[in-house]
C-alpha cells in the first residue's frame, strides 16, 4: 500500500513537472509572438 502511494505521488510531481515545462515554453512563444505555434501546442498539453 505504502509503495502505491509513493509510486502515484512520484507520476503527479512527473505530471506537474511536465505541465510546468510545457507552460513555460507556451508562454515563451507567446512572448515571442508566436502565437499561432502556443494555440497549436494547446491541445497537445490537453491530452
């Protein structure tokens, strides 16, 4: 049980990790004004 709960709290902070990775360069293309590339990346972030 113990190793349940620190294996879905080690793919959480992997899911945070990644969100803030795909976040961070979503708005770097937004303050590179590429905005349509950021509106493209979106529904890949929403899968």
């Amino acid at each position: 049980m113990k190793v349940l709960l620190m294996r879905v709290t080690t793919y959480q902070k992997m899911k945070m990790r990644i969100w803030s990775v795909l976040l961070n360069s979503l708005f770097k293309n937004l303050r590179q004004k590429k905005y349509t590339q950021a509106i493209q990346s979106i529904p890949r972030m929403m899968k």
